[in-house]
C-alpha cells in the first residue's frame, strides 16, 4: 500500500496509539490465514492498530512486519520492540469503532 502521510499525520497517529493496546499477536507461527483474517477485520474496524510479533530475533520481527504490511495492505506508523503500530484507512469508517475518529483532537 502506497499511502503518503505527511509527518504531521504520522505523529498524530503515533500520539493516538500510545494509549492502544495490541489487539493482534502474532507469535512463531507467523502470518497464518487466521491471523491475517483478523489483521483485516482489526484494520476494518479500528483503521489504526498495535500488532504484537512474539519473536525473539529483531531480523524476523522486521521481515514478518514488512509480511504483514503487504498482505494486511496497511501502513507501518513506528516500530517499539516487539509492538508495531499499522494503519489502514477506512473510506467507510465506524466512528464508534475507529481509533482515529474516537481519538482527533
């Protein structure tokens, strides 16, 4: 996904997810159908996200996230240890749902 946010959006996003918590863990099996189906409804849903990788080498980290932005078609907004924070826009957004909309200021 070729999405480009401007800085300004990116630290906005990075100031929202700072309260999430991941709501997809992706542990030694990596990106199975099943995970990749709920990548996809958390982004449908939330639009911005926090996916745990419970790997332990950082080269795997990075590689599975580079794995998960592809197949998930979002974008990766800041990487903290084992915590990635994605985001995919939604056109059609649930406000109540959306960490983007429930968290502007």
């Amino acid at each position: 996904m070729n999405m480009s946010l401007s800085n300004e959006q990116k630290k906005h996003f990075r100031t929202i997810g700072h309260h999430l918590k991941p709501v997809v863990i992706i542990a030694e099996g990596g990106l199975s159908a099943g995970v990749l189906a709920e990548l996809d409804r958390a982004l449908t849903d939330h639009e911005l996200i926090k996916v745990q990788l419970r790997l332990s080498e950082r080269e795997e980290r990075r590689a599975l996230i580079d794995e998960l932005c592809h197949g998930g078609n979002c974008q990766l907004i800041q990487v903290i240890g084992k915590i990635a924070l994605v985001y995919r826009k939604n056109p059609k957004a649930n406000k109540q749902l959306s960490n983007i909309h429930r968290h502007s200021f």
